[in-house]
C-alpha cells in the first residue's frame, strides 16, 4: 500500500508508515494543529484500542479541521460471531477472495455501532455525519450477486467529524 500510494502521488507528497497503535513518529511533518483533513480508509478495524489513532488524528488537525474514516459495519460483521450475538466485540477471523483468486484470511477487531461512535465523541470530534453506503449500479453490471447482497446488508460504515 505504501509503494502504491508513492507511485500513485509521485513526489506531490509525503509518504510515511506508521503503526496506527502506537504514537505517531515525531517529525516536523506531522506537526500538532497542521492538517486540514485526516483520511484513514478501513485501517481503524486492525487496532483493538481506537483512543491512542483518534487523539493523533485530533492531534495533527487544524481546529475546524476534517476527519473522514470508512470501518466494518458491525451489520455485516455479526456472520463472523457466536450465536449471532451483536454484542460481542474483539479480535475476528474472516477471509477476502478477488474473483476467485485464493481467499486470504484476516483477522480484525470487531466493534459496536455505540462502541464506534463513542470513541470518536470521546476524542473531542463532533461528529457531522454517519454514512451506511450503499452500492452503486455499476456493480451490479459486473457483479449482480454481490450488488444486491450489499443492497440489503451494510458492509461499511463512513464517518465524517471535526475538531470543534
Ligand atoms: C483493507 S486495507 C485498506 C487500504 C487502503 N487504505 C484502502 O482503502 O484501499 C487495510 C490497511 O490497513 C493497514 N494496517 C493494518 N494494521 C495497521 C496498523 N496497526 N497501523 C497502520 N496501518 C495498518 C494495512 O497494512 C493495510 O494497508
């Protein structure tokens, strides 16, 4: 993802790693109040503890700045648990194929809705909107059995908040 993202954005910008568990690297690019927005696309479900990402992505932004975050829809998640227990929340095991490629499995941290929203309100982030997307025609020209299994089922979560 790192080597893409470099190829895709050439030398417009800066491309870091970083471990979202832990505390950020401290370099002068990622200076406290700088970013306008924060952007992290299904990254957060990889991480059991959400308040050490949450307080860096509040951290680096300007006030009035954007966060932006897509994450598993606990919807969709609960065919990964016991019982189709809703409430029960941690490390999950699921596997991903690519048009019949070799599924890949993956494990990831399953949450609640409340467990998701209140961690970003408890970071300080006034939340604007809580998006469940739905998919759009195109897919069901290339896949009409997967367009109409996520018309019914939510698979992702979209929230946009702020720094106040
Ligand atoms: C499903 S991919 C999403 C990639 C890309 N953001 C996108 O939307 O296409 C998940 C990404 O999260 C990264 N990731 C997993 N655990 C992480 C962690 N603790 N810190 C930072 N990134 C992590 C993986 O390396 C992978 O690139």
């Amino acid at each position: 993802m790192v080597e893409l993202s470099r190829l895709r954005i050439g030398e417009g910008a800066t491309v870091m790693q970083a471990d979202l568990a832990l505390p950020l690297p401290q370099v002068p690019a990622l200076a406290s109040g700088s970013f306008d927005v924060v952007m992290s696309s299904l990254t957060l479900h990889y991480v059991d503890d959400w308040s050490r990402p949450l307080a860096e992505f509040f951290r680096l932004l300007k006030p009035g700045g954007t966060l932006v975050f897509s994450t598993h829809h606990p919807y969709w998640d609960r065919r990964l648990i016991d019982a189709d227990d809703y409430f029960q929340t941690g490390l999950v095991e699921d596997h991903w194929s690519l048009s019949g490629g070799t599924p890949v499995r993956f494990r990831f941290y399953r949450k609640t809705l409340a467990q998701i929203v209140t961690s970003v309100a408890e970071a300080g982030f006034v939340i604007d909107t809580v998006d469940e997307p739905i998919p759009s025609e195109d897919l069901r020209k290339v896949n009409a059995a997967e367009y109409d299994a996520l018309r019914k089922q939510p698979a992702f979560l979209i929230i946009r908040a702020h720094r106040a």
